[in-house]
C-alpha cells in the first residue's frame, strides 16, 4: 500500500499514578513528530480503551494540534493497532496525506477494580474473566497437544529477557523457568510471571501517503476482522481462527509469507496467546507452537525474533497503547535503532494484536500488519 | 456522494433502567435491518461515549452479525454521527458495500456520578460542566445581542411540543414558556426545561452504494471537524465558529444552501445550542436566531421545521445514540412516514451534532449530514 510510517514515539511503560492519559498522550506525540520531523497532520486517530470521553481531544488541542479529524477508537487491547489501520485505509483512500495515530492507556486511575458485567454474558457472571478464559485455553491446548509447563514458561524467560534491552519496558528484569513456574498461580496452568500486568502508558506514530527518504518505513498491508463467538468445546484454542483469517489477508495483500518476516511483535498477554498466535501465523504447525522459544527460534539471535521489546509480558501492556507500541518496536528495527535488542539485517516485520471483548470471548478482534522491505 | 440510507431503526428514548446496552443496541439494529430489508451487511460502525469495552461487539455477535469489521468511536455527544461519517467515508473509498451504523448509551447505569477531571482541565476543577459552560454562553450572548429568557424558552416550548407525537422520545408533554421559565434554575439563565435530561437509548441505520429504490434516501455529504479551544472572552459564543465552519464544507460538497433544507435535527442539549447552531448554519444573522423558534419559523407547520422529533430536550440525549437517532429522525421525514410531525413536502434534511469533551469545551467537534433529494 502506499503508506509509510515516518516517525514513531512512545512514553515509559509501567505502574505510572502520577502521570495522566494526558501527560503520556504528550510525550509519545511530541516525539513521533520530532522523529518523523513534521509539526503538523491533517489527522488523528486515537485508539483507548479505558480512556474518559473527550480526554484525547483536550490533550492534542494543548499541543496545538487543532482543528482537524480527531477519531478515538475503541476495540479492546486492539484499539490503537485498530486505529493504524483505519490511519492507512483513509491514507489508501486518499481522505489525508499526513496522519498523526496515538495508542493510550492510564490503567491504574480508570482499571480500579472488576468491569461491570453485562447480564447476558454469562461467562462474566461465572467470573471467567480473561486469564481464567486464557487459562481453559491453554489447558485444553496442554490435553490436545500435549504442550508442556516449561514450553509456556519458555515463553515468559524469552519475552523478559528481550525487556532488558528496553529502557521504556515495565519489567526490565530476566526471570528463569523456575521462577516463572514457582510464581503464584493465577488461573491453572498459567502462574503470575505467564500473565501481563496492570500498566500505563503512550505510543504514536506519523504515517504518510509518500516516502520521503530512507528512514520512512512502508506499510505492506493491514488487515482487520472481527471473529464470531468461540465455544468451550471448539477443539481451536481461543483466536486461532480469527489470526490466522486475519493473517492470510495481510499476507495476501503484502505478497509476503511468514517465511519472508525477519521479526514479529505479537500479543502475549498471556504465555498461551503467543504460542498459538505464532501458529495461526503460519510459524508452526498447530500443536507445535509451544518449542518456538524453548528451542531458541523465536528468541533474539534466533532465526525469527518474536517480542524483541519484551511483548506485553514485560513492555507492558496498557490496553490502547499496545498496539502502536508493537509498531514503534517493528519500526526501530526496521530502521536498524533497536540498539542491545536489534534483530541483525531485519527487513520485514509484522504485528499483531488480539483484542478480545472485557467480559468473554465473542467480541474477539485481530489486527495483523506488515511493514518493511 | 454515492451513498443511500437503506433503513432505520432506533429503541424508545428515556431513562430504562431495565435495559441494558444490549437490549437496546439489538432492538435498534433489529428494526434498522427490517427496514433496509436485509440481513447481511459488511462492517459495523458504533458510536458510543460510556460503553463498556467491547459490549458493542459482543451484542452484535449475539445477533449473528459476525467475522466482520466493528468499529466502535467515541466522539462525545457527536459518537454516533462521526460513526455514520466514517461510514459513509469507507462505501464512499470502496471499501465496503452496505454498512450498519449504530449509535447507544446506557446512561443510567454508565453515568453514575461526577466524571473524573483531568488534571490540566481548569474549568472541570472549577465546577464548570457542561451545563455551566452552555450558561456562561447564553448569558454572554445575552448580553452581545439582547437575547431575552422568553426567547429562549420558546425553543423548549417548540421542542417539547413536536415530542409529542414522537412515541420514541423521553418527555412526551407539551410545556408552557412560564413552566420553562420557572422550573428549578440549573445554571443561570438556563432552567430545568432548557437543559436535556439523562437518558438511555440506541438508534440503528443501514447505508450502502447503490440506490435500490425509491426508499433508499440519498446521502448529499457529510462533514466533520474539530475546533479550537474557545476563550471565555471570545465574541463567539460556543460552537459558533465550528459549526459555521463545518456546515459551510457540507453545503459546498452537497451543491445546498440553508434556502433549500426543509427540515433539520439540531444539536439542542441547552435551549441556546439551538439558537447559536441555527445562526452558524446561516439560518439567521449572528444576534437574530433567538426569534426564530418564537416567531414560527423553526415550528411544526412553519417554513424550516427545526427538531421534529422533539430533539435532544424532549426526544432524549442518551449522548452516542443523538447523531443515529437524529438521522433516524431526517430518514423518516424525507420518506414521508413521520406521521403526526411530518413536515409537508421534505425533501432535504439536515443534521447538526456538537460533541463537546466531557470536561471542558476544547475538544469539540461538529458533525453536519445532508440528506435527500
């Protein structure tokens, strides 16, 4: 497609009560415009999730950036992946020429306790939130296909010990096997050290309808799509459908494999969703996903990297800003600025984000998109 | 543009505790499909200010409309009709071929108490919402023009008598300018009955890329913006600069003048937004809106009918289902089928929604829709 990103920006990630939505929005804006040396767009596309009406649009008018299409998107941990997407189909379209997208989230003021549920959704009323749902995933996975505890555990030691290597991560330290499996348990089989943790922060990104020199990135292809319910008893475990769909259009759209992608950013909001990601991906075959990262192919040196900035494991994973934030990564590697965590001559990157609804698992959206070369 | 409105639906407006987010997205889009005569459409796009995450999609799926791209923006009280541009902006790019356009809020169960106040927002930490900030405008234009209490009361009297022939609104009772005038002060000069009133809701469209037949009501353009921040001190009482600025783009891309709109659902969440939105969309000179519902202008049976439904004082103002609802509303006339409250003749309606940030008034934005002919 012709669309490229020209800059890229993101604030810390992490336990952050005394920053805002604002002060984030901030810090990732003013420097993906400085990075992509613009101070002006004809748009924005803001992807939240949490985020209190309006909150966006008041932050960006401080900054100056007024008067213009302010669109606020909301599709769970998708959200600002979403937002990218929509970014690059109206650049496609020819609605903008240069498209300010920011991802954001302050979980720690607006995530303060249970989500209200609905009535009708009756695994919210059963308390099957997201690490129970992901938890029954991954023990249905473990009974299909006889994944083991340390396959998952590989999983965590692999994405935190890319976080070191990344001074915006939450969770900048290396953890073993052991611990991760010796961690409190949380919903069995995934312990404490398998599951994201509450975060803050702020991601943006400059894409534009033209490449203006070495450093803009292209845009390949995006593709989105929304999955229909997922039943208890589906022998698929939770998403792979709806990413590998979502996939097969992204790589159709770019003519690319995931033979060509040299480094992947994917949502591992729990050590299960990333080994049946990178299956849906094309990575493994289905039931073979879980000796990625304990053989070393998907770790930093391996042949295919997968979550060089930690993944939302140890980066963080504040709900809306994840999804540009994945795309930040893809970005400072393809441009070769990844410094300790750099995938050596990457080309081509993809992203993925999965977001599933608050209370269940219909609502579910994937977004999938490839950049480089 | 090359986009129709195929049917429309739209739940009872009011306070329906009972309700749920739900229930009233499935009745709005159950009607909406029935009346378009399809069952099938290619993407969603909802509008909603206080939902919960990913309530919109799951409510969807459970309706059967699934594996498809939801969209779910939030643009304050503006959500739904920003949904329903970014709906016709993608039949209009290719992108999709028939679009469901949803707008709900559950505002009784969402809105529960005061809203959290950013920070940075001085006018939130002064006590000053919305209602406060409507007030300070009306008194100010007021003072610039001469605007009396009697005129605007007399665009509540107006309001509130087209909503009784509107089974779906909130407050389905005629009232008299002395009621307006002495019902509780909320924040001076606007009293109880000049001010909208917390409301549940949802409203549903369908829109597509073809016309089918004599139905299928035209869309001539929309138009979307965002403003500035305003100063207190500014001549321009609130919204009048965007809403000049973004009907002036929707005039020009429909080929349409003020002259040839027969009927409009406007932005009325405070007796003077009506006023001051009439005059930024050339109706009447600055200063000279105040007379137009008070001389018959704006009134059932006269020249340029202004709120038939009742509008967002007595139809109801669950905020992200106003813009669909408005719609709703505009679809209905310009068919004919407005029964008691059709206006003789219509042929072109137009919709005017202002989302103003939950805390302050930079943040807006202004959504203007042509239709008909």
């Amino acid at each position: 497609m012709n669309v490229w990103v020209w800059g890229a920006g993101s604030s810390a990630f992490g336990k952050q009560p005394a920053e805002s939505t604002a002060s984030l929005v901030r810090l990732a804006v003013l420097e993906a415009l400085r990075d992509a040396e613009v101070d002006q767009v004809d748009a924005v596309y803001v992807g939240t999730c949490f985020g209190e009406p309006g909150v966006a649009q008041r932050t960006l008018h401080r900054l100056g950036i007024a008067g213009l299409p302010i669109t606020v998107l909301e599709n769970a941990c998708a959200s600002s992946t979403h937002a990218f997407h929509e970014a690059c189909a109206a650049l496609e379209a020819g609605r903008h020429r240069q498209v300010l997208v920011v991802g954001v989230e302050h979980l720690t003021s607006r995530f303060t306790g249970a989500l209200p549920v609905e009535r009708r959704d009756h695994e919210g009323r059963a308390g099957l939130g997201l690490p129970a749902l992901y938890a029954m995933s991954a023990a249905h996975y473990q009974d299909l296909f006889g994944l083991t505890d340390a396959e998952l555990a590989a999983v965590s030691v692999k994405n935190h010990a890319h976080g070191v290597h990344n001074d915006r991560a939450q969770h900048r330290r290396a953890v073993t096997a052991e611990e991760v499996l010796a961690s409190r348990m949380i919903a069995d089989p995934l312990t404490l050290l398998q599951c994201c943790a509450i975060s803050d922060g702020a991601a943006a990104v400059v894409v534009g309808d033209r490449r203006r020199g070495a450093r803009d990135v292209p845009v390949l292809a995006t593709a989105f799509g929304t999955g229909a319910a997922w039943g208890h008893d589906s022998p698929r475990v939770w998403g792979f459908d709806l990413v590998a769909q979502t996939a097969a259009r992204a790589y159709q759209a770019a003519g690319v494999g995931i033979g060509d992608v040299d480094v992947l950013e994917v949502h591992d909001a729990f050590t299960i969703g990333e080994i049946v990601t990178l299956e849906a991906l094309g990575m493994a075959p289905e039931g073979a996903g879980g000796r990625l990262a304990l053989d070393g192919h998907t770790v930093l040196g391996g042949p295919q990297p997968v979550n060089p900035s930690g993944g939302l494991l140890s980066r963080g994973h504040p709900l809306g800003a994840t999804g540009v934030a994945q795309i930040f990564e893809i970005v400072r590697q393809l441009r070769g600025q990844a410094g300790p965590r750099q995938v050596a001559g990457a080309r081509i990157g993809l992203v993925e984000t999965m977001g599933g609804g608050a209370g269940g698992v219909d609502g579910n959206a994937c977004v999938v998109c490839l950049l480089g070369a």
